[in-house]
C-alpha cells in the first residue's frame, strides 16, 4: 500500500536580509555566485529541519523530512539540541492531508538486507528517497547531480549509519549542513521479504549479502568472514576448471601456453591442468601445438593460415583502418562485423634446442624453446573500406604486459603502413549514475571516446588539442603518480561518432548487430544473446565489504523518447565521453568513484595507455575508442555481459565505419 505523496510546503521569497539565526549555508551562497548563476540566491529567513512521520503498515514507513520557517513549525514538536540544534521532529504524525499532491521531481531506491538482533531473520527493505527541490534550481540535471551528491555523502562507507534511528538522524544532518536547494525529502522503508537464512552469496564478487547494522555483530562477522572483495581478489586462489583455463588459453589468444604456466601462475598442480586440457581438446575447443603448448581453436579455424612472414598484399587491398581488440569474445564480434575475411597467424619461438659438438655428444641446452609474441590479422571489407583486425595476446598493469602490447600494435602499425585510423574496440566499465538517466551508463551499452565539452580539464597537454587545450578522451592515472591524457589531432572519428549519436531515429547499429549475432550463432558455440535485463544489478560499495544495491534511474517523460525499449528492458543507448584507466584506481570502488568524477569519465577499462602511445608514436592521427560495457568496474570481472557488451561495440564500430568516406590513398 502507497502512501500519498505530500508535497513541499513552497519555499519562501527570497530577502536580502539575512538574519544571524539563518541555517542557510554562506558556502552554498558563494559556490551560486561562483557559478555565475543569475537565479535568486537562496533565501535568508530562518528555516529548521523538520522531520514528520506520515504513515506506517505492517511492512513499510514513511517519513518527511523538510525545511520549514520559524514561524509555521507548530507547537507539537520536539526540539533538538546541542550538536542537533536546528532540527524539529513532529510529536504527530500527518492525517487527512488535503494538500494538492505534488509529484517528486526526483527519485532513487537502494535495498539493503537486515538482521534482527531480536529474532535472527533476515529480510531485504527497499529504501526510497524521493526528492523536492527549490524553486530556484529548474535545471534537471542540476537537481540530479545534487540529489547524487547527497546520497553518495549518505552512504559514504565510514559513515554508513548501521541502524534506523542514524539512518534518519544522518538525513537530516545532511539537510541542515547543506544541500540548501533540496526543499524536501520523503523516505520509505519497506520490507519485501523475511527469511530465516541469509541470501546465498555468490562466489564473486563475494560480498553480495549486506548485513545491516551492528545489532549482531557475531553473526555478522560470521557471515562476513568468507567473503572476497574484489579489492582482495589477489589473494584469493582461483579454482581449477575447464571453464577457467579456457578463459585464460583465450586471454592469451595468439600466444600457445602451456600447462606448466598455467599452473604456475595459478597455484594449480601441472598434472592437473595437463587433464583439464585433455578434456578441453576432447571437446574441440583447444588444441596441442610444438613445445607441449595448447591454443584456442577459432570456429573459422580451417580457414586460417599460419605464416611466418605476412605475404604482400596488393596495394589496392592494402587495409587503411585497423581495429585492435584485447579479448577472444571481442576479436569474434568485430571480425562478425567483416566480409570476405582472411586470417593469418604468426607464431614466433624463443629459446635455443639442444646443440651437438664435434664428438655427436649434446650441449646443456641453455634456454627451453618455447613461442615467443604471436601475431593474428584478420583482413576484410567494411563498406568500402579495406580493413585488419587484431587481438592483443596479454593485456594488464604489469611491465611485462604493456611492453607485449605496445610491441603488438607497432608491429600492426609497421605491417600495414597505410592504415591511417585506429579502432579499440572491446569491453569496459559503465560509470553508473544513480539519479539521471540520461547519464547512466548500464550494462549493454557502448561508450565512445570523446571530449567532454561541458568541463574543462585538470591537466594540461603539450599537443595541439582540436577541442581545445583542456579536453581529451582518454586518461590513464598510473598507481597515483603519473596521469597522461590523450586525445587524436585528427577528431573525425569521434565528429561521426557525434553525428551517428545524434540521429535519434536512424540507429543502424541495430541492424548490424542483429545480423552479427545471427552470424555468430550459425558458427560458434559461444552464446552472443542479450542476457535478461535482472542480471543487470547495481551495487555501491558502503564499507566493511558490504553493499546495498540501488535501483537504476528511470527515463522520465523529458528524455529521449527514442530511447529503444522493448518487454526485456531498455536496449543498447550511446554514449560520448571520455574513458579511463589505472590499475590501483579501478581495482577500488572508491578511488574509481573519485577517479571518474575528476575527469568526467562515463566508462573505466583495461590499460590501453601502451597501445595509445604506439599509435601516437606511430603518428596515426585518428583514433577511437568504442566500448560496450559488461560490468561496472572494468570490463572483466564477470563473463555474463561480454559477449553482448563484444557484439554491441562492434555494431556501433561498423556504423561509423560506414559513415566514413570512402578511402582515397589505395
């Protein structure tokens, strides 16, 4: 049962005086002027925090918490003090409002689960903030990008309140400290279910459970004490599975490894994985090679041919676009996208076989032979583009790996010589924003580097920037002490992209992908279908490796109404603006959070800085980065989303791509 809305009482006129006793932030004052704001500034008469219970069932309450003058607080009420002056609380609650009812301008639900200390049950309560505003802040992505600020200060992970009463006293504060333009603020708490046990808790990320509150703290550690969180994933021992090494044989696609690296680098037993393998073959999905290495079997894999030198290519089927990749699932969805493929891979070995002197006795062998760096080109049309694909075979934070990248597209670049525009095309994180739709980023949708034209950057570059010095479209921050961004001179690439975005009922990258998608299944094994729309869960971090999932911010009557949506959910939506790496700034939620605010970034991924340098080094001028988003980390963290995330950044690829002009240079 619902309980009416009630609305704000409405904010009263603006004065220019201001008496001593006003509660009105001087700091907010000063931030409207800052900001150049023409509107009236916030008012001087003084105004309390007044908390009024409105309704409670069996299952839900309501409360609102609003801001009154002096002079229209009844004489019901309790008065605060001390450290709590300025906050009112209602000895009655609000019967036979006959009000005219006011929607919110702006709401959010999180759910968290409890425990009672009493009884032991566990139930999930879902908790909804709805949101009115003053009359001086019409904007909405104004309003929503205040009432995000206040609800990330809400559940700040060392100040998350762990009971009911400093859930609400900390709304308040936060009323009375600040956040002058919000002019009222209802909560509801509604049980949805009570169970006996915890929810399960899933393998990873591993701390899907939220225990709320310290009202059992030894049933709580209990829960907690076998959890993982994702910043400790690297203590964490990866169970053996043919599911896990096939990920890593495909990780490491063209490289052939082997199963003593295997073992190695996981903590497994070599006899172990060797019969993991043996399965993995019997299954067709790998295969053994030279030096007691395996590799992926690709579903085209009888077309392909191993080369130890790439032949000449005519000059007219000399490719001018190259695409790079850095997982198996993305190297398959952009070569859906190409016809009359033809792939070829080199392998390279390292290392020196046993030798023989004079006398036919053998040498101690100095170095085991083994593969070196691998190569795969993928060559075919786009339109009447001529272009080659490629997987990177190691990607991370580590030197070893940005060398191997780096090195892999100078060699692509330095093969193919007349390429002049350079594609990254695979998975990434969204940057969730959990009160405006229109910037929410979600699962399935891609994300394409471009400037930020609404801020100004942090940094300066020494390029000459064709959106202006303080803009760029991707920024790697190395473990804190080093942040590069990086932008094309040549911004062609991301004008299409803007063009494409803006063409609200021509979105052709819905056809392509529907036809990759029916490409794919007709050939692979390998499930490239949209997963359901309740899989796309987002969570915020609040501290001792708990949670609270929050609700994803509805489209409302002022957005894009061409916003495809179907029974499912909403479908793939575009993005422009700048993406982000760095290890140590990814790995945790809150340095991500603040990563991402700093730079305006809607997406987070792997670190690409290595393979941006070569093609700056290399003197490309035109590059883009198209990204479909499979979690909301990093792109790799979980396998559900990215293949669909893989086929929807290539489909977005392809319609640029063919919104290009046709080559002139061949």
């Amino acid at each position: 049962m619902s309980t009416p809305k009630v609305p704000p009482p409405p904010p009263p006129k603006p004065s220019n005086h201001r008496g001593n006793d006003s509660v009105v932030s001087h700091q907010h004052i000063e931030e409207h002027k800052a900001n150049g704001s023409t509107d009236n500034p916030p008012p001087a008469r003084k105004e309390q925090v007044v908390m009024t219970p409105k309704g409670k069932t069996s299952n839900s309450t309501v409360i609102l918490i609003e801001r009154k003058l002096v002079e229209e607080i009844s004489e019901r009420v309790h008065v605060a003090g001390g450290d709590h002056k300025g906050i009112i609380i209602n000895k009655d609650a609000i019967k036979d409002q006959k009000s005219q009812v006011i929607p919110a301008q702006l709401s959010l639900e999180f759910r968290v689960f409890l425990v009672s200390s009493n009884t032991g049950q566990h139930s999930q309560e879902s908790r909804t903030l709805r949101f009115w505003f003053r009359d001086w802040i019409n904007d909405v992505e104004r309003q929503a990008q205040v009432a995000q600020d206040f609800f990330r200060e809400l559940v700040t992970p060392k100040e998350f309140p762990r009971d009911y009463v400093g859930f609400i006293k900390k709304i308040m504060k936060q009323m009375q400290r600040g956040y002058d333009d919000i002019q009222a603020l209802e909560v509801e708490l509604r049980i949805l279910e009570t169970t006996s046990a915890p929810p399960s808790r899933p393998p990873r990320p591993g701390y899907l459970i939220f225990c709320y509150g310290d009202c059992n703290r030894k049933l709580h550690s209990r829960l907690s004490s076998s959890a993982v969180s994702i910043e400790d994933t690297q203590f964490e021992v990866i169970p053996l599975t043919p599911e896990k090494v096939l990920e890593l044989i495909e990780q490491a696609y063209p490289n052939p490894i082997t199963p003593e690296d295997l073992a190695r680098d996981n903590g497994w037993s070599e006899e172990e994985v060797q019969q993991v393998l043996t399965a993995l073959q019997n299954r067709g999905l790998v295969k053994a090679m030279e030096y007691n290495s395996f590799t992926r079997i690709h579903h085209e894999d009888k077309d392909i041919k191993v080369v130890k030198q790439m032949p000449t290519i005519a000059s007219n089927k000399q490719p001018t676009i190259a695409i790079i990749t850095a997982q198996y699932c993305e190297k398959l969805a952009v070569d859906a996208m190409l016809e009359n493929k033809e792939t070829f891979v080199r392998y390279t070995t390292v290392g020196t076989s046993a030798e023989k002197d004079v006398n036919g006795l053998e040498r101690r062998r100095q170095k085991k032979k083994r593969f070196g760096e691998s190569n795969v080109y993928t060559l075919g049309n786009i339109g009447a583009h001529r272009i080659v694909s490629t997987k990177l075979p190691s990607v991370g934070s580590n030197r070893e790996a940005m060398t191997a990248t780096g090195n892999t597209t100078t060699r692509l670049l330095g093969t193919f010589q007349k390429v002049d525009y350079v594609f990254i095309v695979g998975v990434a994180g969204g940057v969730p924003h959990y009160t405006d739709y229109r910037k929410h980023v979600r699962l399935g949708d891609v994300v394409i580097s471009h400037p930020d034209i609404k801020r100004t950057s942090v940094l300066e570059n020494g390029h000459s920037n064709p959106w202006g010095d303080d803009q760029f479209v991707y920024v790697y921050n190395s473990r804190g002490r080093e942040v590069k961004t990086y932008f094309p001179v040549n911004p062609c690439l991301q004008e299409i992209a803007k063009y494409l975005q803006m063409q609200h009922v021509k979105k052709p990258w819905e056809n392509y992908l529907k036809d990759g998608l029916k490409h794919l299944q007709e050939r692979t094994i390998n499930d490239f279908t949209r997963p359901a729309a309740n899989t796309d869960k987002l969570y915020m971090n609040i501290g001792n490796r708990d949670v609270i999932e929050v609700a994803h911010p509805q489209q409302k009557p002022h957005d894009a109404p061409e916003d495809a949506i179907d029974a499912g959910g909403p479908l793939t939506r575009v993005h422009l603006g700048p993406i982000g790496s760095g290890s140590d700034h990814i790995k945790s939620d809150t340095l991500r959070t603040e990563f991402s605010r700093t730079f305006g970034l809607l997406a987070t991924d792997i670190e690409m800085s290595s393979v941006l340098d070569s093609i700056i080094g290399n003197c490309r001028d035109s590059f883009i980065l198209v990204k479909g988003i499979s979690d909301y980390k990093d792109g790799t963290t979980t396998k559900k989303w990215q293949n669909y995330a893989s086929l929807a950044a290539a489909a977005v690829m392809k319609s640029i791509i063919c919104a290009m002009d046709a080559p002139t240079n061949v």
